[in-house]
C-alpha cells in the first residue's frame, strides 16, 4: 500500500506575517506524533513561496527540518514569479523535474507545469517532458502497480495538451493525479483516473479557514483521500479496500466492486508507535468482524465480510477503538456488479473539474469550489 500526506499550497509571505509558516509548523508536529510512521512521504503541491524568494522559502525550509518524513516538492505558477525555478530548487533542497521515483511497485512521477509558459497560471508540460511522461508511462505498462502522478495543476487547466495528457493518463491506467492549484479541497472522477487537490495551507476561503492535510491512499488500484483538520479528533480511520462508489474506475475489478466476499481494508491513523489498538471492527449492514492487523504492513487492518445479494449498494463501516477508549470511524458506500451495471458516463473532457464528485463532508470535501482560481476572491 502506497500513502502519503499533502499539504496544500502553501503560498508562504511576510504580507500576512508568515501565517501559513506558522500554519505548516502546527500540521507538521500532528504529522510528527500521529502519522508519520505510517505513511511514505509528504508532497507539496506547488505555490509553495508565494513570490519565490529565497527569503521565504528559507522559512519553508525552516518548517520542515523537523519532519519525519521525506518530503518531494514541485513548483506552481508562484514559486516561477521571479522567471526561474533556481531559487526553488536551491532552497528547498529538490532535484531536477520531472523525476520518478519507486515506492511499493508504484511508479511516482513528479511533474513541473509552470516553467515552459510565461508565468502566471500557464501550465504547460513542454515537448521534452511530454515525452518523458509517455516513456514513464509506457514503462509503467508492464509494473505489477499502477503509475501515481504528482502536478500543480488538473490537465483541465494546461493552457495546451491538456486533453491528450488527460488521455495518457487514462490509457496507462494512472491511479491518481495529485495537484494543488485549487486551494479548495476537491476530487474527481472521469471513469479511469482519480483526480485530487487540496485546500491551501496558507490562503483557505472555505470552512471558515480552518488548515489541515490530505491523506491518500492507494491499495490495489483502489484510492482512497480524506482531509484532517488540525481540531479533528485522533485516532482517524481510512478504509483503503473496497472503493466507495464515488471512486470506482474500474467496476470490473472485484477489489473495488467485489462481487461475493468484500475483503475490507483499512489504516488506522492517530495511535502512537508502540501503542496498541484495542479492537477494529468492520460491519457491512450490521454484520460486524473484528479486523485482524496485516503483517508487514503499517497500521492496516483487514477482514472479510459476505456481500449483500439482490442490492445495488451497501453501506461498510471500519470503527477503531484506542486503548484510551477513544472511538473513531470510517463509512463508505459500496457498489455490488449489480449496482455497477447501472452506472452512466459523463460526456465531458477528462481531467477537468466537469468529473467532480461533489461534497462528502465526513471526509473533508465541500463541494464549495471556493477559491482564488474559481469562485473566491483575488489574492
């Protein structure tokens, strides 16, 4: 299983007292103590200084000296306001775009959208990269793990080859796309990629401007996305197996629709190294589990439970009781073929925000689109 944390754009400035500074220091000691022991790395999504001077990304980098974990940065339109990338680069300590990296059989491509336009929000990949991407790609084919994909920005928003790129990542089979760019948290679903972003760190317009992070999952091909803010509850649980409705890209996979036994997955977030959990249980429509932890595996629990016959879809609920006695839920809503059967496409381009899912508020989507590149005001 692949997970990783995102922190949101974090577009950190004196104007407002190095706010999102303070922001990401608060979200990286949760990190810290929660979950860091149980993801891979942190990504962060681009606009990460909001002007790109070495000033503030000395900051950012002051931030994450004390993260536990690695940290895999790209660039959006702010970070190349001065017209180059070079003090993002030296700063921040990354190496050249794009890059791939390997983590569990996925194949991790880290894109850079803002240095082939002119600045500002034109996003393009330019010839050399596009073609590195299709190689990726095309290389990924014949891994036992489906590709990930790390950019600023949705295809959607590419000021040129953003619908053929959209198609690329469709045709390999790309679990997930990862952007910022946003500043409001939001998933799409065009039929065969995942698309996800999340609220900025340091200008938030939605839910009162309360900061927190993403944390995604992939397991199997199945992916999983839920945002912490920094006041939820711990522990947190994500079920990572099977896929909730609103995340199916493959309705003939029976690890996201399952057709007679639903093997059912999940990662409990929040319990100390060393700390036991006192009990998972799993329940589909009332018949309860108890979940068994996964050997070799970081704080994933497992179990398996019968699928309800002659419905649509069914209701699974993953609850972790701590040793404290604090109690902490996931619910997902889960398609049988049957229900799969019935599903009807949307027309429209792929990777563009005409595939959002909308709001789902147990696990931080709005559905708001409320942001300085949408429906919010001019930073």
């Amino acid at each position: 299983m692949l997970s990783w944390v995102h922190f949101g754009d974090l577009h950190v400035m004196n104007d407002d007292g190095y706010e999102s500074a303070a922001h990401l220091e608060r979200l990286l000691n949760v990190v810290n103590e929660k979950i860091a022991h149980a993801v891979d790395f942190a990504y962060l999504p681009g606009d990460n200084a909001n002007n790109g001077t070495p000033e503030q990304y000395a900051r950012i980098r002051a931030a994450l000296s004390d993260l536990r974990l690695p940290t895999h940065a790209i660039p959006g339109d702010h970070d190349f306001e001065p017209g180059s990338l070079s003090a993002f680069h030296r700063e921040l300590k990354t190496s050249a775009l794009p890059r791939m990296i390997e983590v569990h059989g996925h194949r991790c491509l880290f894109l850079d959208v803002v240095s082939a336009g002119k600045g500002g929000p034109d996003f393009r990949l330019g010839k050399a990269q596009t073609e590195w991407v299709d190689e990726q790609l095309q290389a990924a084919s014949r891994d036992a793990e489906r590709p990930v994909v790390f950019m600023h920005a949705y295809p959607g928003d590419l000021a040129e080859g953003g619908e053929a790129l959209a198609r690329s990542f469709s045709d390999a089979h790309v679990a997930v796309v990862d952007t910022g760019h946003t500043h409001y948290n939001e998933l799409l679903n065009d039929g065969s990629v995942i698309y996800a972003a999340t609220r900025s760190t340091g200008q938030i317009e939605e839910d009162e401007g309360r900061a927190g992070f993403a944390l995604v999952t992939v397991d199997g091909g199945i992916v999983s996305w839920r945002f912490q803010r920094l006041e939820d509850h711990w522990p947190m649980v994500m079920i990572t197996a099977p896929a909730d409705k609103r995340l199916v890209t493959d309705p003939r996979d029976p690890r996201q629709v399952p057709a007679h036994e639903c093997v059912v997955r999940a990662k409990v977030f929040g319990v100390s190294v060393g700390v036991s959990v006192n009990v998972v249980v799993a329940s589909i429509d009332g018949h309860r589990v108890v979940m068994q932890p996964v050997m070799g595996e970081r704080a994933v629990w497992q179990a398996v439970l019968p699928v309800p016959v002659h419905v649509d879809d069914y209701t699974v609920t993953v609850t972790a009781v701590g040793r404290d006695g604090e109690a902490a839920s996931d619910v997902l809503q889960v398609l049988t073929p049957q229900g799969a059967s019935k599903r009807s496409s949307l027309n429209a381009p792929l990777g563009t925000d005409a595939h959002a899912i909308g709001a789902w508020r147990e696990h931080g989507l709005l559905g708001s689109q409320l942001g300085p590149n949408k429906n919010g005001r001019a930073w």
